[in-house]
C-alpha cells in the first residue's frame, strides 16, 4: 500500500502489515480462547495421532491427548480470576488427572511449568512467553530424563522454544511473527523425528524399524504451537 500525505509523496511504501495494530501480549482471557481452541484443534486430529502412535507405540496417543484437553475444556469452565500462572497451572493439572500413558504427566507438566514461570501475571509478552516455553521444556526433561535425538516431544518442544528466546532476544514484540517462527522450528524438529531410532517411551522396542516414522508426541506439540498462532491470528484480525 502506498501512503502518503496530501500534496507530498513519500519515496517508500508501507506495508499493511505495518499499519495494523500488532498484538504484543496476550491476557488470561485470551489464553483461555488459546486453550480452548487447542482442546478443538487436538479433538479433530485423534486419528491422525493413533496413526502416528500405532506405527511405533501403542496406538493410544490421539485419544489421551484428547481426553486431557477435554478436560482441560471442562475445567476452564470453573477457572476465575486474573493469574495467567493458575490459569495453565489448572491446565497442566486438568492433563495430568485425566490422562493415561506417559504423556499425561509430562504434558501436563509442561502446561504447570509454563504456568509456574507466569505466576502472578495477567499479561505476557514475548519474553515472558520465551520463559514459558523455556520453563516447559526443563519440565518435561525433569520428569521424562529425555535429550533431543531421542524421538520424543522434546524434538519439537526443544527447537520451539529456542526459536522463541531467539525471537525475544533479538527485540521482536509481534506475538504472530514470533510464533511463525516458532512453529516452524517445531514442525522442522518433527520432520527430523522421522530419521531417529527412539531411545526413549515405548517407541525404543521398536527400535531401528521405527524409523521413517514420526514420534506422536512431537506432532502433538506441532498441533498445539499451531493452533496457538491460529487463534492469535484470528485475534490479530478482530
Ligand atoms: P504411551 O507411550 O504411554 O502410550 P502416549 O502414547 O500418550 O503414551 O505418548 C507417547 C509420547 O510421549 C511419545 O510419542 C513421546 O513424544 C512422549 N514420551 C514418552 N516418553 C517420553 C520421555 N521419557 N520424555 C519425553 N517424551 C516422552
Ligand atoms: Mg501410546
């Protein structure tokens, strides 16, 4: 779009993205709509996921995910108050009391760890967010004793949260631009699952065959970071 003032042209054009209201922190209120439009986006892929997980686990992957944000869906209902921290904090704990497999607790504890490193805010911006991710991912390497390489979420989780700090920590504030790059650095960790042999969950007894396939978890994560950009989107354009 070329802008310019009456009787004077400018030499440059703006871009319209530059003219638009960029969002650059995000309330409890709109980490709600986050996480019911996770819940959604999670229902609509099971089968994706049990594809995913029959290949090379147990094939219960899409229906745990999905019990768990159900209940997330459920409990959010009851959620009052302001704090973004017990707003995931109920989250990761909605996860974690409903959920089979080994993914219950370490989703749910990336969700509570997310929520620890928020307590006490109403409003985060990027660099709060890269925090969170970064609590997130220290979580689940606590309780899952994972690296990356070891065809898990944390293959997608890792570079996701890499991608945010980096993005805080060059000066970015645009929420939508920054998770673009998040997601993409999730999806490209996902991709690489596909080469590993698992040494970690049940994917391990399978060992060298379960390579050319995706780990579930990792794809999950993807769903998740994916549906956060869409909502923020969405937001964007309201
Ligand atoms: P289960 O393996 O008990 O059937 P799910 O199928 O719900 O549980 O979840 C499997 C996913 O959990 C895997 O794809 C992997 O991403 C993740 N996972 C399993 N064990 C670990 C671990 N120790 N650390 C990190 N992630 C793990
Ligand atoms: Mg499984």
């Amino acid at each position: 779009m070329q802008c310019s003032k009456i009787g004077e042209t400018f030499p440059y054009s703006y871009s319209f993205r530059a003219l638009q209201i960029m969002i650059t922190s995000i309330g409890t209120k709109e980490i709600e709509q986050i996480l019911l439009d996770i819940s959604s986006n999670i229902h609509s892929q099971i089968s994706y996921l049990t594809d995913i997980d029959s290949q090379i686990g147990d094939g219960d992957h899409g229906y745990n995910i999905d019990r768990g944000f159900a209940q997330v869906r459920k409990d959010l209902s009851k959620f009052e108050g302001y704090d973004i921290g017990s707003l995931l904090a109920l989250a990761g704990s909605s996860l974690i009391s409903s959920m089979g497999g080994a993914s219950g607790p370490l989703f749910g504890t990336a969700f509570r760890k997310a929520g620890n490193a928020a307590r006490g805010k109403s409003l985060v911006n990027l660099s709060d967010i890269a925090s969170m991710f970064e609590a997130a991912e220290n979580g689940v390497i606590d309780i899952g004793g994972s690296k990356v390489g070891d065809k898990t979420m944390l293959d997608s989780l890792h570079p996701a949260a890499l991608a945010a700090k980096s993005a805080a920590d060059n000066g970015e504030t645009d929420l939508v631009g920054a998770f673009q790059s998040i997601v993409l650095a999730a999806e490209s960790g996902l991709e690489k699952t596909k080469s590993l042999v698992a040494t970690k969950g049940r994917a391990q007894y399978v060992g060298e065959r379960g390579q050319g396939f995706y780990d579930a978890g990792a794809a999950t994560v993807c769903i998740i970071l994916r549906s956060v950009l869409e909502t923020l989107r969405h937001l964007d354009d309201e």
